[in-house]
C-alpha cells in the first residue's frame, strides 16, 4: 500500500490501499482555550486541527479523506453539569425511616425503626455523602440479638439548640434532645415521656394514646408538637399494602415491643386512640397524672397523625391518614378544627391524607396525597386556608406515582419541589422523584421531571434537601432519599433540566 505517516497525534489515517487507526490523545490545552476565545463561525484548523503532516498529506492527495477535526465542547456551558446520583449501603434493617441534615455538623443522620439505630453520614466540601459513617443503637436492646427495640422513628433538627436533633423512641413512648455534635458525641441533653392517657374535653371520654411517630419544634415559640400515632388499627399500615399491611410500621413489631418494655418498667400500654401533643421542653412535668398532658395540653384528633408543620404564625397543620381531613389548631388561641381536603374525582383509590405535610419558603402548606396519581394538595393559610388540589399527570412509562413526602428547594436556579414517589403500598408503583419547578408565587407549576431511582422496589420513605455545597444559593444543592426496605440512602445533585410542564389544579 502507501507510505505509512505517523502524525504527533491520534487521527483514522485512510490511505489508499489500507487504514491505520492510531489511538493516543488529540487534546491540547492551549488550542483548546483560543478554539473556546473564538467562538463559533466557519472552522479554524489552524486551531482545531494540529496535525500539521496529516493535513499536507490531504492536501497533496496521498490521504483519501481530510483529518478529522477536533471541536471543543464544554459540557458545563453547553449542557450543564449532568445528574450525579449516589447510593450508600447502611446497616441492614427491615425499616430505614426518617433523613435529616445539621448543617452545624455537616451531616446527614438516618433513623432506622426496626433495630432502633441512628446512622451518621457526613457530607465533603462539595456536598457530596462520603464513603463513611458511624451508627448507635438507640433506647432498649433485645437481650438475646442486641437488637434494639424501642424504636427510634423521628429526626428532626432543633432550633433552639444548634447542633442537636430531636428523636422519637415511638415503642418507648420517649422524645430524646440530642447533642450530634463532634464534642459531645451524642449526648443525651433532655428525655421527655409522652403521656399515655388522652381525656377528650368535649365528650370525657378517656383513651390510651402513645407511640410519637412525628415531632417538630416550633421556630417561633420552640414548644414542641408530637403526633401520637401509636394506635395502628384502622390505619393504612394494617388495612392497605401489601399482604393487607405495608412496610412502613409493622402492627406486631409495635405489640410485641411495648409489651416487653412495660416488662422492663417503660409506660408503654397498646394505644387504642390517637392525639397530638402541645409541650414547652421547660414545663415538661413527668409527675403530672391523668390525661392532661404532662405540663402540656392533648389534642384528640382522628384516625390517625403521621406528620404535622406550621404556617409562618406557628398554626399546626396535622394530616389524618384515615380520614379525608387535616386538624387544624390555632397557635395562639388553642382552637382546632377540621379542614376537609379535596381529592381526584378518579384514581384515589386508597383515599390517604398526607402522610406529608411540609411548608413552602412562600409560607404555603403543601400535602401529600399517598393513594392518588401523582397529587398534592396546596393549603393558603393567608387566604381562609383555602385548598387546591394539585394534578400533575406523569409520563407513559410510570403506570402509578404514589406521593409519600417532599421537599423544597429556592434560590439562584428557581423555585423546587421535590416530591418522592414510592411503591410502599403498591408493587406497580414507582420509586422515584419528581422535581416540580414552580413559579415565584409558588401557584404554579412550570415544568416537571421524573427520575426513577436506580434500585425499585425499595419502597423509597423520606426526602431531604442538602444546602452543603461550595455554593448555598441552589448550586450544591442535592437531595437525599432513604429507602426503606434495602437499606440505603440515595443521593442526587445537578438536578437542573426541568421539562416545561401543565397541570390541572381546583379549589
């Protein structure tokens, strides 16, 4: 064949009789910043090309075809940073629950209830989980397996005191102030039992409540606010999912753990009704006998509270699993009352209020719709508390989305919400986020994207927002997701491509 031409770097040479490929790198710094400089327009090779030989060979006919051309792409500028998702493998559990970030300790912590453990993941500078964590069995252990028993289930950040987490022991009926910081490593600060009875002021009527599934600590007056869920007959983790209960709380773990710690001394009675908790940490009064609170005040509410928020006056808003209502209690009076929550005329099928409730930096309260397509329902203390039903539709592939918690997001890249989609009552459903991006009244959605998660079927449970980046104005924002039944926590950055969207929604 012809003469064989090596050139300084790595093009298909197509000779006439044969072709040699050579492979070695084509990049060049320097030519690279001044093809960038020049911007587009017709094709330098001076600055594209610097195969000098390969070029005069083209020229002079001895190469059949001219040189391929090098062309810079940026992938920042052209197309953004691409979605970066990781997942870490936590100690196995049958429930990975709640997700919190302090951002005092830079880490992300994971409660698990079934083994009652707390997870610790710190977060590098970039915001990204590392390859390390520590875990601690909270509360009681079974003798025999070391298992804990007590059930840690919420996390939530304190306010009032930096660097400490409240935490829920729902089997133990105990709420736990814990200091996570690096120099007090897990110090217990404050330990208040939950009262056990609840006298309901309008009918005298007593009941055993119990088990604090969600607690949050007010940001205006720092009282805390627990749902009593512990009473799981007639809920959807004994009456719906699959095999006629779900994951989520498991009815005979729940029998059997407080039978054996009202063994041990723990009060602990089986909960046959359900309430909500009002208590200042410093008028916590354990001594206080009956169903009045323990220095604080119940609420009887119905059947049954998984989460609750405020409003930007402190108001509480407390979903009611099962029913079709949200208990409503007025801050500053104390009054409550039952706001009814509008639903799809189709698909809802099980009707499920919440079990998330989560304000919006406008100040609105956005809920979950768990047995409804791809729902929310958006309530505007400012305007009578006014509800609108939210219907977002979803692409072909996903036969089913089941909202179960979200999460928001505002600042330099617009305004965010992220709501988990999980299979955790359906095996058709699917495990993944759908990320609204919604305009600055937060009224209206604007576009809308799907990511499914890589591992399904893990019946995806809480969400959670990362601001931990080099850039806390959205640019190293991420979410992380636990996921319930395998074990793991998933993150996900660099979510930027949003898909122009219409929804339906109605009053």
């Amino acid at each position: 064949g012809g003469e064989k031409r090596t050139p300084p770097f790595g093009v298909c040479i197509a000779l006439q009789n044969s072709t040699v490929p050579l492979v070695t790198s084509a990049r060049h710094d320097g030519l690279l910043r001044q093809q960038a400089n020049r911007g587009g327009g017709a094709v330098d090779h001076r600055w594209t090309e610097p195969n000098a030989p390969n070029r005069e060979a083209f020229e002079s006919g001895e190469l059949l075809h001219e040189p391929p051309q090098f062309v810079h792409f940026d992938p920042v500028k052209n197309e953004a940073r691409p979605l970066l998702i990781k997942e870490i493998k936590l100690p196995r559990a049958t429930q990975t629950h709640e997700v919190c970030y302090e951002p005092s300790t830079r880490c992300v912590f994971v409660s698990q209830m079934s083994n009652s453990t707390l997870v610790r993941i710190p977060v590098d500078e970039r915001g990204v989980l590392v390859d390390d964590q520590d875990a601690w069995r909270m509360g009681e252990c079974d003798a025999a397996t070391g298992a804990g028993i007590s059930g840690l289930h919420n996390i939530s950040p304190s306010k009032a005191h930096p660097g400490c987490l409240w935490m829920t022991l729902q089997y133990a009926n105990e709420l736990l102030l814990v200091d996570v910081r690096g120099e007090h490593p897990l110090r217990i600060r404050q330990v208040l039992k939950v009262p056990t009875l609840c006298t309901d002021p309008a009918t005298g009527e007593t009941q055993r409540v119990g088990g604090p599934h969600c607690m949050r600590e007010c940001p205006i007056s720092g009282e805390l606010w627990v749902g009593l869920k512990g009473s799981l007959k007639d809920t959807p983790c004994r009456s719906r999912g699959r095999g006629g209960r779900s994951s989520c709380c498991d009815p005979d773990a729940n029998e059997t753990n407080m039978a054996e710690l009202a063994r041990r001394g723990h009060d602990t009675p089986l909960p046959d009704g359900w309430a909500v908790w009002r208590v200042a940490p410093s008028e916590y009064d354990p001594s206080a006998k009956g169903g009045q609170g323990k220095g604080g005040r119940l609420y009887p509410c119905l059947t049954s509270p998984p989460m609750l928020d405020f409003d930007s006056l402190g108001n509480v808003y407390v979903p009611q699993d099962g029913v079709d209502t949200v208990l409503y209690i007025d801050r500053e009076s104390g009054e409550s009352k039952q706001l009814t929550v509008p639903f799809p005329a189709s698909g809802a099928t099980p009707r499920i209020t919440g079990p998330a409730i989560a304000t919006a930096p406008d100040g609105s309260v956005w809920m979950t719709l768990l047995g409804s397509y791809n729902s929310l329902v958006r309530i505007d203390p400012r305007r009578g508390h006014t509800r609108e039903l939210y219907a977002f539709g979803g692409p072909p592939w996903c036969k089913t989305i089941r909202l179960i918690h979200l999460a928001f997001g505002s600042g330099g890249r617009g305004n965010f919400i992220y709501a988990l989609a999980s299979d955790l009552l359906e095996d058709e459903a699917v495990d993944a986020v759908v990320v609204l991006r919604m305009d600055e009244s937060w009224a209206r959605c604007l576009g809308r994207r799907v990511i499914p998660l890589p591992t399904q079927d893990c019946s995806c449970h809480r969400i959670a927002v990362v601001d931990a980046g080099p850039n806390l104005a959205g640019g190293g924002r991420s979410i992380v997701i636990t996921e319930l039944a395998s074990s793991k926590l998933l993150q996900a950055r660099d979510i930027r491509t949003v898909t122009s969207h219409t929804h339906t929604h109605t009053h």
